[in-house]
C-alpha cells in the first residue's frame, strides 16, 4: 500500500463523546469517516499517570519508542532527543513529508517538504522559511491567547493577512472571521473564546495550500482545539459530576463549547476530504483523551496562574537570565550563561513560597536551562506577600508578578485514543492497540523494507494485517 496518506491529529479527541455526537446527527464527517475506516482505539505506553501527557505520548507515537527509552517529559524536548521520527525514516526512505504543528518533534528542511513547529516550540524554524512569519503569529495566539499585552498589533497582523492571502486563505475562513470579529463587536464581547475556531480554518487552508503545492507522500496535520475546549469547559458540559458547580452565565456562554469545538472540527474534516480527490488517504489519531477532572474535591478542577510579564519578573526577582521563551501558558523556557548560573537560579526560585506554599516548579532543562513555571493550582487570595526573596530588602507581592488565568481545568487526561484508518472498509477492532504500532504501522504502509526500519528500533508492531481489506484478500 504505497498511496499517499495524511494523518489528521486531532488532540485528545474522547471516543465516548464521538460516538454520542456522531449518533445524535451532529458529526456528519466523522461518522463518515467512521463509517469508512478501519477503526482502532488505542493505548498509551505508560502506566505511570504523571507521564499521561499529550507532548510525551504523541512523541512516542511518532517515534515507535516508548517513554521509558526516549525520556522525552517536557514540552520542548523533543527536538533535543535523539530519536529518529517517522518524518526522517520514510525520508530516509526517499520519501517527501509534510509535518504541519504535530507536537514535540524536531524540524527539518527539505527540497519538496515542509515543517511547521507546534506553537509551544520556539527552538525550531518553519521550512520553507515563508512559514516562519505564520508560524509566529499561530505561537503569539496560542501562548499570548490570555495576556492583551503581548498579542500581535496592527502591524504584525497586516504581514500575516498578507502572507494569508497568497497561501490558502479561502472565502469561507474569511466569512467566519468576518462573522467573528461582528460577533464580538455588535452582540457580545465575551465571544472571543471561540477565536479558536478561527485559528484551526487558517492553519487548515495553510496545509492544504502547502499540500498541492508541494505534494508530500505523508503529511501529518495537528489541532488542539478540541483538548483545549475540553480541558476548560467539560465543568460546564457535564456540571452534574463536579462538586463546585459553574454559574448560570458560565453554563449559558460555554455549556455547549465541546460540542462546538467537535462540530468546528467535523467541518474542517469535511474539508479535508477534497484531498482524497487529489489521490490522499486519511487517517485519523488522538493519541489521549480526556475525562472530567473530579480528583480536587471543593475546586472543581485546577486554576493557573501566569506572569504578567515573565522579563521584568525575573529582574524582580533578581534571576539573572540570558534569554526567556514561553512553552506552556503557565510555563517558560529559561536560558542562562552557565550551569553554575541555572543551579543558582533553581535554588533561589524553589526557596520562593505564597501562604506555606511552594511558588515556582523549576526543573533543568539542558545543561544552561531551566523549565520555569507557577505550580500552584486554586485561586489564591489577594495581597500575597511572596517569602523566602533573599535578593535585597524588597517586598514582593504575588498580585504584581502574577494573574489568574480565566479558565478552570476541568477536563483531564485519559489512555484511551482514537486511531481510524480511513480505507473504505468498515471495521472495529475490539482489542486495543498501543500507539508505538503507528509509526511501523506507516512504514510498512509505504512498503519501507524491515532492513531499513531494524535500525530504528521501533517497539510496536504494523497493524496492516489486521485491516479488514487484508484480511478480506488473505481468505
């Protein structure tokens, strides 16, 4: 099976939620797809729930090795590891690829390919160089998304409109955006959560424009809208199972969000499906999903607090850095002048507490950085004094480097994943399998001989014997 074939990754998708929406009516191009694959659900390679995240799992599923060997635990790492993905084994092969924001993974340039970086990577450059100005402007809005001091300006937004115009903008993205932007302006303010939406149409007449024009044997397309809808507003689709319940208006405004976010991806797949014209298959993956978040009884799941600004924090706080990168909302990469100047940093930060409570998780990165991030997880009261600042004789208050993010929590992650190859024949496959059978899964997809791929190291197994057309032409 040599056909050309595009991995649609959409994070975290729940299959639950899947098959009651797809039954309801309301997914009409998932249900179709559905109806068309074989259909697999998939497992993680770690029992260990600490290790369930979407950067370490979709790592593994892209590399075949599992966590225990790759080590890959924080976002960002990847590109540092030294596992050879499934976009640099079939380009070992001779093959072109297309890898467009798929989490976690290293970049690449090459003649007939394109890379774009997820948006929480800053240490990897778009291919062709063109992308890097969109990829800018997709890593402003989904790391900058809660701070209006640190969004894109007139300026910068004019490049990218005119960047967008001559790569894929279509008539329909521009009528949603029209739509939103009215939306917010004549009827109600508080809709510009669903600027989300907004930004996976971009991202998908960006792909699709790169996918005729450079005609990659794989491609793999990533959208986290879904996970972030559910990580937010599963209190408010399902209030009944938390002991803190939303207010009317949080149930009025985001009641419906998930299916929303379901519903926006089932139109993008819809559009996805003209690819097939030009010759592609689709696949389908998750790699997670997710449950609701009832671990924090009394909160009703977990609150996040970010730097106003993480620059002069840091000079607050008397931390001498070379360079600072955001990776997570809460979360930043931390550059020093040395090891010794990292240690030091660590130490000053762990010593740092709010109300006998810890402030700071500061984890080593590489031997010159540091994973810096506020730990703490509910609301804090107002006028915080920060101890344990031994800098000089300043009193820090907590208020002034930090704000609460309007969001709480509520979804978390959960082993089971979607995983459908669309092939024409309908088949579910009751016994789970694990996401390290992806990546030997596409090799042999692409007839990469077992010569090649022993090298590599892989630890699951191709599932193309069990696809009913296989089994259809074995009997």
């Amino acid at each position: 099976m040599s056909k050309p074939l595009i991995l649609i990754e959409m994070n975290e998708l729940c299959p639950d939620l899947l098959r009651k929406w797809m039954e309801a009516g309301e997914l009409p191009n998932f249900s179709r797809f559905y109806r068309e694959s074989d259909v697999f659900t998939t497992d993680v390679d770690v029992e260990d729930s600490k290790y369930l995240e979407p950067w370490i799992q979709w790592y593994s599923m892209h590399t075949g090795v599992n966590y225990d060997t790759h080590g890959v635990y924080h976002l960002t790492d990847g590109p540092k590891s030294g596992e050879k993905d499934i976009w640099g084994m079939l380009r070992d092969a001779g093959l072109n690829v297309g890898n467009f924001s798929s989490m976690n993974c290293g970049g690449f340039e090459a003649e007939g390919s394109f890379y774009v970086p997820d948006p929480w990577v800053t240490s990897e450059r778009a291919y062709p160089q063109e992308l890097q100005l969109f990829q800018d402007f997709v890593q402003n809005q989904v790391q900058e998304y809660t701070n209006p001091n640190k969004v894109f300006g007139p300026t910068e937004m004019a490049k990218t409109l005119a960047f967008l115009t001559g790569h894929g903008l279509s008539t329909k993205t521009i009528h949603r955006i029209v739509t939103q932007l009215s939306s917010e302006k004549l009827k109600d303010a508080g809709e510009g959560w669903k600027r989300v939406f907004i930004l996976d149409w971009l991202c998908a007449d960006v792909f699709r424009h790169y996918m005729r024009k450079t005609q990659p044997a794989f491609a793999t397309f990533f959208s986290n809208s879904i996970a972030h809808c559910q990580h937010a507003y599963w209190r408010c689709m399902e209030p009944e199972k938390f002991d803190v319940q939303p207010s009317d208006d949080e149930l009025t405004r985001y009641g419906d969000a998930i299916l929303l976010a379901y519903k926006n991806s089932d139109a993008i797949l819809g559009e996805m499906f003209k690819l097939e014209r030009q010759g592609y298959q689709l696949a389908l993956a998750s790699a997670l999903s997710q449950q609701p978040f009832l671990r924090l009884e009394g909160i009703g799941g977990q609150r996040f607090y970010r730097m106003h600004d993480v620059e002069s924090a840091l000079r607050d706080l008397q931390i001498p850095y070379q360079d600072v990168q955001p990776v997570m909302t809460h979360q930043y990469m931390v550059r020093f002048a040395s090891g010794t100047e990292r240690d030091a940093a660590i130490e000053s930060l762990r010593a740092l507490s709010v109300d006998g409570k810890a402030l700071f998780q500061a984890d080593p990165s590489d031997e010159d950085s540091l994973y810096l991030g506020n730990q703490l997880r509910e609301e804090m009261p107002h006028g915080l004094r920060i101890e344990g600042f031994r800098g000089s004789n300043q009193e820090l208050k907590f208020d002034d480097l930090f704000y609460l993010i309007d969001e709480t929590k509520s979804g978390c992650h959960h082993p089971d994943g979607v995983l459908w190859f669309k092939t024409g024949t309908h088949h579910i496959h009751s016994k789970k399998v694990s996401i390290l059978d992806v990546a030997p899964t596409i090799l042999e997809w692409f007839g990469v001989p077992s010569s090649r791929t022993q090298s590599y190291n892989l630890m699951g197994r191709s599932l193309l014997p069990q696809f009913a057309s296989a089994k259809a032409s074995a009997a």
